[in-house]
C-alpha cells in the first residue's frame, strides 16, 4: 500500500494558494439554430388532439415553433406524436406559467419521433408507468444554456418497461439529459447528451444496453445510479461502444439533489450498483477521473428513508477493453484535489480509475470489482477519511460472466 508523498492537509492548504484555473470548465454552449414561428393556430389544435386522442391515432406536428404557456397531458394508450423533424417541429414552453413538465405522458404503447421539446419550466418529456416506450429522435433542449433555473430532466421515462430511446439529443437539464428510471428492460442508444449536469442516467433500473452514444460537456457523462429510497434496486446494465469526452462543466444541480454531488469532470460513473459491465467505450479527457466507481456513503447526499433492501455497495463491476486516454489533472473538489496532489503531485493526474473504497466487509466474494486495460486504479480509502489510499491492482484483476444482451422483442 502507497502512502501518500504529503500529509493530505498540506496538500489542501498548498491548492488553495493554487490557481483559479483548476476548476471545472464552463464550456461553450451554442442554441440550436432557430425555427420560424408556425401557425398560431395550431398550439390550441394539438392541445385538443391529445385530449381526444384513441388508441392507433397518429399526431402530426408541421414544421414551425409552437408556442406553450402550460403543460401537455396525454393519457391514452397506442398514440404516435410525430414531428418533421427536430430541427423544424418545436414545441416550446419558453415563458410557461402553468404545470411541471412540458408533456407528461401516462400511457403505453407510444412513440414519439422527429420532434423537438425546448426551455420548459420543469422536466421536458416525462413517461410514467408505461409499457412499449418509443422515443426517437427527439431533441430536448434548454436554450440559453447551463442553469439551475433549467428543467430537471430532458428525457425522462420512469417506473416503465420495454423502452427504446435513439437518435435523440438532450442539452441542458439540470439534473439528467436522458433519465431512465425505475425501469425494466431499457435500450438508449445513437443519441447525444450535451451541457446537462448528468449526460445519461440509468437509475434504480433493471435491464439496460447504453451503447453508441456520445456523452461530452456535462458535468459527468454516463451516470449507473442506485439510489436508496426507491423501491426497485437496479442492476444488470451493459455500457458500450459509447464516447464519453470532456464532461468537465462545472455542476449545476440544484443543492440537496443527488447529483448535485457529481464532481464535474466525471466520465462514467458507477454509484452503489450491482451487475455493471462497461466495455468497447471511448474514454477521454474527463477531469476528475474518466471512471469512478463508488458508494453513496461518499455523495455527502443524505436520505433517511433507505428501502430496507437498499445495498449501498457497488458489486460485481466489469471495466474492461476500453480506450482511455487523458483526464484526472484537475478532480473537483478540496478532498480529490488533495488526494490527487497527495499520490501524484501537484502537475501529476489520477488513473483512470477511481473508486471511492466502500465495501461490504461481511460478504465473503469481496466487491467483485474487475478492472482491465486501464492505466491504473486508486482506492481512495473513502471509509478511512482518504488517509490510506492504495494503488495495488491485484485485488482488481478478477473475471465475471458476461451480461446478456437486452431484447425489447421488437422484431
């Protein structure tokens, strides 16, 4: 075990005379280009075609900017709301006075595709408690850039089953760009996920292939969450084929939040899960580690209504074949800085690999934490007050079956 070159307190009282340029970056956002108004008659039509909506009907959205000042609702099942595309059918909530998202859908069997969704007041497109979700090209979008005032969640389905979300882009929530929730059986793939605190989220979900995606400039890229007041324990998630670049701006999230504790710079981080496999992925320049594996003990976030199933450590974790490159000069955080600053330096970088120590010292198998082809792994020793870090890889260099592939049985 490798104890660090100075005492942890020497190296927090050397950064804060360091400079200001460690912190996490606030990159660039540019808005989408902008779409004509279209007819100002339309906003009421589409209102009323939801609300008489029956199953097998199909919602057609003209090119043009669509102006809401309150939440839309659609509550029956087998409905398509087809745009023409995300770059020219808006639906925007800019200036909305009324209701939580900007369109709630409580049904099953629905697709939407080819549609854009932007500046609601809360989350952008909720889905709750359906069954055979389609969501396709669909761009959700905050214009104005990173804010708290932003919506929580741009795609959000939650408490579903059997989702496919593809080819879709999600910019600026201040919590999760696409969240999926609570879910069973789960495919988001070919969509992009940009300037939002968490890019992707799969949380609380059981049976889930992220794959094809590009996750860059959020504060952290692809989030595998568990959290410990649900009622459903996720696990069973394959991560892949995926890139997950420079997510180094700086966390916006609400305070109190969960993911508020996300230290920005965070590349694919893995939080008090079971069943993980991340492999085949483009891992790149995130600056506080690209992979984090970790426990909620280490969020500093606080819930006291833990579901008496809750297991709060990470286990059976498969990291390998990935292409890593950069990140790890600049963690956010006093305690990273110093733990970083305290292992390798102060010009020196974490590993790619960073995990936050918490284990269950009752369970025999040990965390079941794999890692391969990776430059290196930190314990931080988070249980320990980050005292005793190690960097010792033997502990890592396991083997765990593979993860079946999911099948929505689509045809």
């Amino acid at each position: 075990m490798n104890q660090p070159k100075l005492p942890l307190r020497a190296c927090v009282l050397a950064l804060a005379l360091a400079a200001a340029a460690c912190g996490p970056e606030q990159a660039q956002h540019t808005p989408t280009a902008q779409v004509a108004a279209g007819d100002a008659g339309f906003a009421d039509a589409f209102r009323t075609k939801l609300l008489d909506a029956k199953p097998g009907d199909v919602i057609e959205v003209p090119p043009g900017r669509y102006s809401f000042d309150r939440s839309l609702t659609l509550r029956v099942d087998g409905v398509t709301i087809r745009g023409a595309g995300p770059d020219k059918s808006v639906l925007s909530f800019k200036g909305q006075k009324a209701g939580a998202e900007g369109l709630l859908v409580n049904a099953s069997n629905f697709v939407i595709e080819n549609i854009a969704i932007e500046d609601s007041k809360g989350d952008g497109l909720k889905v709750n408690e359906g069954e055979h979700i389609t969501i396709r090209n669909v761009r959700v979008e905050w214009t104005g850039g990173p804010s708290t005032k932003n919506g929580g969640y741009g795609l959000y389905p939650v408490k579903t089953r059997n989702v496919l979300i593809e080819n879709s882009v999600a910019i600026g929530a201040s919590d999760a760009g696409i969240y999926v929730g609570q879910s069973r059986d789960v495919i988001v793939r070919n969509s992009r996920a940009e300037f939002n605190v968490a890019g992707i989220e799969i949380e609380n979900t059981v049976n889930a292939d992220v794959h094809d995606n590009i996750a860059t400039n959020n504060t952290g890229g692809i989030l595998v969450f568990n959290m410990p007041a649900l009622s459903q324990q996720g696990g069973a998630i394959r991560v892949y084929k995926n890139q997950v670049f420079k997510n180094n701006t700086a966390n916006f999230g609400a305070k109190g939040t969960p993911v508020a504790s996300v230290p920005a710079g965070s590349g694919v981080v893995i939080n008090s899960n079971d069943d993980v496999e991340i492999f085949d992925n483009d891992i790149r320049d995130n600056a506080t580690t690209n992979i984090i594996v970790s426990s909620v003990y280490s969020t500093g976030y606080k819930d006291d209504k833990a579901s008496k199933d809750f297991d709060p450590y990470p286990e059976r974790i498969n990291i390998y074949g990935n292409r890593l490159k950069g990140g790890g000069e600049s963690p956010d955080g006093l305690d990273l800085k110093a733990l970083k600053t305290a292992l390798y330096g102060l010009s020196g970088h974490f590993p790619d690999v960073l995990w936050d120590g918490y284990a269950n010292k009752d369970r025999k198998e040990g965390p079941q934490i794999c890692i391969r082809d990776v430059s290196g792994v930190v314990n931080a020793d988070g249980p320990g007050g980050y005292k005793n870090p190690s960097q010792d890889t033997k502990s890592y260099a396991c083997e765990l079956p593979k993860l079946p592939a999911i099948d929505l049985k689509r045809g």
